[in-house]
C-alpha cells in the first residue's frame, strides 16, 4: 500500500482546520481539488477518515490516529529542509517559538534581539499564551520549542530546566499588613492554566490556608494593575514588578519560608528532531544576553 503524499498534505490541512475551505486557502487550492484529494485517500486507505456534515468535519478514530502520524512526517520534512538550507549558511529558515507571557515581554527579547542581529535571514515568530496553552502548541507543532512556568507532567514532553525565576508577594504601598493576616486579605490570581496560577495554588496548600476572598484575572499585568488600584494582593514575578518597588508605588511582603522561585522551563516534543535554528537559539540563551 503506498500513500499519495498530496493527498495526505489535503487530509492534514482539512483536519488541522476543521474546514475544507480553510484547508484549499492554505493549500493556494480550491474546495473541490482538497474533496477530492481526501476521498482518494480513503478510497486508496480502504477506510473513512473524516465525518462530513454540513456544518463542520470530524476525525474519525483512524483519521485522527493518521493524523497524529502525518504531523510528524511533514514536520520531518520541515526540519530536513531547514538543515538544507542551513547548511548553505543559515541564509534562510524559520524559528517559531512559543513562550507564556511573562517569558515573552520580560526574558525573551534581548536574546531575540541578539539571535535576530546574528542571524538576520532567520524569520522568528514569538507566540505568547498561559503556560497551558503553550504546552498545547508544542503538541501540536505549532511552535518549535516552547519555554513555561514550572514543569509539565505530559509524558509526550520533554522539560528542561532553563532558569530560576523569583517569585514576590506585592501590595498597595500605602497598605499596613501583618505576616499574620494574610489569609484575610483579598487575593488576585491568575487562571486555571497559568504557571503563575499554579505556583499561587501550591503556595496555598503548603501555607495550610484559604483566602477569605479570591478575584481571578488573565493576565500578570491585569493582576498587578489591580493590586496598584488597591484591590488585594498577590504573588507575581519580581521582574514585573521590581521597577515599581523601587518606585514606592507597591510594596514587597515578606513571607515567612524566605524567598520564594519557580522554574522556567524549555519544552520540546519527544521524538521530534531538532532544526538548526532551534539549535542556534537554544545555544544562544545559554549564556547571559548582551544588553545593548
């Protein structure tokens, strides 16, 4: 049995997008070209892989099992084309990577603005999402690498540690609190997902105690913006916020276990081969970046 190759890409693209008109405006195809593809496919499969309705498309189990498979194949096929390319000198490729938040807007761009100065031909793409979020890129290889808060527990990833980041308690500057009434203030918090989020949970169960009142926000920014306006307090990384310390305009809590740090962590599908983009990047942010 040999598997048609354009067939295939159709079937991929329909499945990533959940539309054959999707699937034909990524392909540069139009509708029926992509239809007829994916049917040749399961006529030369001999098996459906694809509920069709008049609303929306399906995976079957086979066409999802297949579909997990095919993303692997052209993402090798990306990669064998990149190191091409690269061995001509890294004169052209591309880099995605996926970042949360935080790592995007404070750890991030200094080393983007080195490997972009060393490596002009490179096209770099920064994605930003909850740690969560990130996790589900890298699955789905949408990104590269992806660099999150705190370690993951997929088995289909691989976790490696990257940095130490600290982590501090901030309040209104004008507020008077007692290490002792912590649990009586209102606490911001980020969502379910976010590594913040799950570092503020872990803090609470070691602590042995329950907020008297919780308000949940989408963002480090949203959450510092809140504590600035007056309305509660929270853990949040000290990079964001070190400049406003310094400013007097919010105030550090000390905690009684002493200094608080999470990991951040480089995150990579198991088993998919490393471009040498990737790999260039990767080195790159081994060592402090050069501030200009």
């Amino acid at each position: 049995m040999n598997i048609n190759f354009q067939y295939l890409r159709a079937f991929v693209e329909v499945a990533r997008y959940q539309s054959f008109t999707q699937a034909a405006v990524a392909l540069h195809l139009t509708q029926p070209a992509i239809s007829k593809a994916v049917r040749e496919l399961e006529l030369d499969l001999d098996i459906r892989l694809l509920e069709r309705t008049s609303r929306q498309v399906r995976l079957t189990e086979a066409g999802l099992a297949l579909y997990d498979q095919a993303r692997s194949i052209f993402a090798l096929e990306q990669v064998m084309l990149e190191e091409i390319k690269a061995r001509r000198g890294l004169r052209r490729g591309r880099l995605v990577i996926g970042a949360s938040t935080t790592i995007a807007a404070y750890w991030l761009p200094l080393y983007l603005a080195q490997f972009t100065q060393q490596l002009p031909d490179i096209e770099v793409s920064l994605m930003s999402g909850n740690s969560l979020t990130i996790q589900h890129q890298v699955l789905d290889y949408q990104v590269d690498i992806g660099l999150v808060e705190g370690p993951v527990s997929d088995e289909r990833l691989h976790c490696q540690i990257w940095r130490k980041e600290r982590l501090t308690l901030i309040a209104p500057a004008a507020l008077d609190i007692a290490p002792d009434t912590l649990d009586n203030q209102c606490w911001i918090v980020r969502e379910s997902g976010s590594g913040t989020g799950e570092v503020v949970n872990q803090f609470f169960l070691e602590h042995r105690f329950e907020p008297r009142r919780r308000i949940e926000v989408g963002s480090n920014m949203a959450a510092i913006q809140m504590v600035l306006a007056g309305g509660g307090i929270c853990l949040i990384p000290r990079i964001m916020v070190q400049s406003a310390i310094a400013q007097n305009q919010l105030q550090e809590i000390p905690l009684a276990s002493g200094v608080l740090e999470r990991s951040l962590n480089w995150v990579s599908l198991k088993g998919r081969p490393v471009s040498l983009p990737r790999q260039a990047f990767e080195q790159l942010c081994c060592t402090p970046p050069a501030r200009p």
